[in-house]
C-alpha cells in the first residue's frame, strides 16, 4: 500500500473478525476530490489449505450531493442468467450520468482483482476524469 | 535416548492465554449479534427475506450496490456460525 501513499488521503483496511472459516477485512480508503473505495474482503482457506480470498467487494465512489458509483468488483453474486460460469464480474457505470452499464461484465476467477489492481484502476480512472472530478 | 520435557508455561503465561481467549471469543460473539442485527436491518430495508437474495437479483426486484454484496457476505457468515452451532 506504501507505493499508493500519494495517491490515498486517509482511511484503512483493518481486519474485523475471525471466525471459524477465516478472517473479515474491512474499511474505506478516500482520495482526492470526494472519490473513495470502500473494501470487504473474507479470507479463508482454500482448497490445499493455503490462505485465499472466499468473498470480496471493492467499491469505488465518489461523495457529494449526489453520491455515485465509478465502479464495483465483487463475486457476492453469479449472474449465471448472463452467461457468466463464476460470480467474478465487474459492475460498471457511465462517468457523466452515473447510471449502471448492464448487464455486470464477467471478468472470471483467473482474472479477479486485489486492492493493488483496483487502485491501479481507480487512480487510472481519476487521471482519465480529472475534468468531471475538477467541475 | 534422553528425551526432554517441554518446560512447563508459568501461571501467568497461562492466565494470559486464558484471558486473550476469553476476550476472542467476547469479540466473537458480539460481532455474531451485530451481523444479526445488521441482517434483519436489511431485510427490513429491502423488504425481502435473506433466503431470497440472490432470487431477487435474478428477477430484477434487487439490484446489487454494494450494501447488497454487503448483505450475501454477512447473511453467508451468520449461516456458517449457525450451522457450527449444531
């Protein structure tokens, strides 16, 4: 996370609980602008019994008078109706309108996302939309 | 062969334990009846039961924002502690 120190304001990722299954991470990380990304991620152990990611949510944001979503990756879900074979997929939205791009883009298993992959993401997105963040 | 006995843990580093035990399992439960609490909170919000999350996604009555991905985790976690418990 070092590496993002820049980039990020305040907030952080702190483990909640540990329960039989694993341990819940939690927080919410703000940058610049009003922009977010809160986290949740259950870690647990996997098939060879090595530490693992079971569930995740990465929800990026910004706050203010209307708070809108920029994106959100998560396999809480399968829309196995879309044709997805995982629940790994991507929630996108249309920076000026905010609204939802539907149906969720599949992303799969191979390629689900870490904290480091989704600020690369965030911080790529606000560099590609200072001009709405600035209004 | 010789073998050696493992030094015995003094009193204190027995109570130690014993206590950071105890405390955990505090933890534990009380954050068990905030997940309830947190669940039924939901349910009340979205007007529709746990049992029919991802039913409702599927229909289109739920879309799901992140307090729903919030929900599957924390109803998820509450039925794993619940079946433990049997």
């Amino acid at each position: 996370m070092r590496e993002f120190d820049y980039f990020i304001e305040r907030g952080s990722v702190e483990p909640q609980v540990t329960d039989y299954y694993g341990t819940l991470f939690e927080g919410r990380l703000l940058f610049s602008y009003g922009v977010y990304l809160d986290v949740r991620i259950k870690l647990g152990f996997g098939d060879r019994h090595q530490i693992d990611v079971w569930r995740y949510t990465f929800h990026a944001g910004i706050t203010g008078t209307d708070d809108r979503t920029i994106f959100q990756y998560d396999n809480a879900h399968a829309y196995t109706q879309e044709g997805h074979p995982d629940p790994h997929h991507k929630h996108r939205f249309d920076p000026v309108t905010g609204k939802e791009i539907t149906p969720p883009e599949w992303i799969g298993e191979a390629n689900r996302p870490t904290l480091r992959s989704v600020l690369v993401e965030l911080e790529r997105w606000c560099l590609d939309h200072r001009h709405l963040l600035e209004r | 062969m010789a073998t050696t006995k493992p030094p015995t843990p003094s009193l204190q580093s027995q109570t130690d334990q014993l206590l950071a035990d105890h405390a955990a399992v505090v933890r534990y439960i009380e954050f068990m009846r905030t997940l309830q609490a947190r669940v039924l909170a939901y349910e009340a919000q979205f007007g529709i039961p746990s049992s029919e999350i991802h039913e409702a996604i599927d229909d289109g009555r739920l879309r799901e924002t992140f307090d729903v991905t919030k929900w599957i985790m924390d109803f998820e976690m509450l039925s794993q502690a619940k079946l433990l418990e049997q």
